[in-house]
C-alpha cells in the first residue's frame, strides 16, 4: 500500500513581472531572457506573504480533493524559508486551516516536492496516515540580488499542494544527494551573536550557472530513465513527463537525451519562471485542472535543487477529471 493522488492546488501572487519591466532595473532585455531560460514573466510577491499563498493552495487542493481539513493525519511543507524560523510554515497551515494533525517541514530546494512525496510514501507504507497535505511554496523574490541579470531574470514566488491518499499509484521514487554548498546557496545572513568572528555574507542566492545546468540535464535525464526502469516500465510508456521548471534549455536537452517525444513534457516555465519546491507541484496542478491528465495516465516527475539535490518518480493518475 502507498498513495494515490487525490486533488491538487496552486497559489500564486497577483504581480506578474514582465521581462520587458525588468529590462528596466537590471541591464537586459526580453530576447535576451527569453532565448536563454524560456522565460517571459514570473509572479511576484508583493502584498501576499508566504502563509497566505500556503493556505490558500493548500484549501484549492482539499476541495480538488473533497477531503476536510479534519480529515488530514500529516501536513508537510517543503519550503526553503517559511514566514518564521520558527514554527515551521507546516504548522502556520494546520493552524490556518483548522487541521489537528502533526506537521512539520523539509528543506530540498526545487527536489522538496518529490522529498516529500518519498516521506509521506513510508508513512502510508507503515499504515500511519490515510491521508496527507503536501505544500510546496518560496518566496524567492526576498532572496534574489536584482542587480545581477543571470540570477534575477529565472526566479518567481508562488508553489501549490496536493492531497494523498491510500492506493498503489506510486511505482517508484529515487531520491539523491551530492554535498555542494559551492555552485548553489543562499547564506543565512545576519547573525546577532556578539562572539561570532566568521564574515557575514548577504542572504542572496548565488549560483555558478553553467555547473547547475550540466548537473540539471544529467539529473533530469537520469533521474527519469532510473524512476521508469524501477517501475517495470519502458520510457515509451510514460504518456506526460512533468519536469522541474528551471529553464526550457535544460527540458528541451533531457527530452533529446531520453528520446521521449517532447510533446510529452508539461511546460509552464514561461509564465512562472523557476520556483523551486513550487516548481513541479504547480506544473502537476495546471495539468491536472486543464484535463492534460487522463485516468490512467503514467507520469513521470523530476526535479533537481541546490543540495545538490534531485528527485524522481512514477506515479499512475487515477483520479476523474
């Protein structure tokens, strides 16, 4: 016994950032943004704080789902910074929707979705839960140096839910780890100890671009052929592969490199841009909301992350459109 996918739901901020608009704050222009990530407009945070967008994504995937907020025996948020340090934004959810359950986050980066499908799996496997909330939202905006155009231009705010529930829909999930605090981090920042004698660094995100995006075609590519070969299957039988949505480079590489047809791959990466753990879930939301799924459907979902991180699956879609 695993799980089956019962509903989904996304939250983005109203705001949406133009690459023309930002042309005009940092040294870049749309042809430039757009032939380089696929990128034409990205969400971003103004008034909506990350609590707001959770609950709200999380309350859109219970109704998909028709499951209550009583109903909930787990709430996991996969988010690299919530609204506090402490509590967890898991627990800011359960308190906001009404939920009794226990709750609690994980840090993956862009892989927290599929971390946190792995996690919610073993607690349907020892029989725990029969149902679970998984939100994976950030607020990247607040984390962003806009004064450096390779960095600016690939992030959004936003993320989105989904509702588990008992079933076999999971045939296979692989997670990996690769210690690299080099090529992709975000300091802590400001530290208020007096005795600390360590440089403090800006808590801006930096990234050496051309490392993560050979990692990010391996990992996509690899992760996908290990997932579909773990679950008995050839590639040619996945009918939808939902990518993380990074940059439609790395897609349109892992597509070529796996020989699946590329109109199999969701995008959305050009309206959203890259964000993170809401990356996949929110791809998983519009297909499944636009009737792109079918019951029945094989998916395959991946994403890669600072970490370095990746993760990978196959999921059956059982559920009616």
């Amino acid at each position: 016994m695993s799980f089956t996918v019962l509903g989904t739901g996304k939250a983005v901020p109203k705001y949406v950032l133009t690459n023309e608009e930002l042309s005009t704050m940092v040294e870049t222009n749309d042809e430039w943004i757009t032939t380089r990530t696929g990128i034409k407009e990205r969400h971003i945070c103004k008034d909506e704080t990350i609590t707001e967008l959770t609950v709200q994504a999380a309350k859109n995937a219970l109704e998909n789902a028709g499951v209550t907020p009583e109903q909930l025996d787990l709430i996991i948020c996969s988010t690299m910074r919530g609204e506090n340090i402490t509590p967890s934004q898991a627990c800011v959810i359960q308190k906001e929707i009404g939920a009794t359950c226990p709750a609690f986050d994980v840090n993956a980066a862009c892989s927290g979705f599929i971390y946190a499908l792995d996690i919610a799996d073993g607690y349907f496997v020892r029989k725990k839960v029969k149902h679970v909330l998984i939100v994976s939202m950030d607020n990247l905006s607040n984390i962003i140096d806009w004064q450096d155009r390779a960095t600016c231009v690939l992030f959004g705010d936003g993320g989105a839910a989904a509702v588990l529930g008992e079933g076999d829909d999971l045939l296979a999930i692989n997670l990996t780890a690769v210690g690299n605090d080099r090529v992709l981090r975000i300091p802590h920042g400001t530290n208020s100890s007096p005795f600390y004698e360590h440089e403090e660094q800006r808590a801006v995100l930096h990234m050496e671009g051309n490392e993560v995006y050979k990692f990010a075609v391996n990992a996509m590519s690899t992760g996908i052929k290990k997932a579909v070969a773990d679950a008995g299957l050839e590639l040619s039988d996945v009918d939808c592969v939902i990518p993380h949505q990074a940059n439609i480079r790395i897609i349109n590489a892992s597509a070529k490199n796996l020989d699946i047809p590329r109109e199999k791959f969701f995008c959305n990466v050009m309206h959203y841009g890259n964000t993170s753990s809401g990356s996949v879930p929110i791809a998983l939301d519009e297909a499944n909301r636009s009737g792109v799924l079918k019951k029945g459907d094989i998916i395959a979902m991946c994403a890669f992350g600072a970490g370095l991180t990746t993760g990978s699956c196959v999921i059956r879609w059982n559920k009616d459109n």
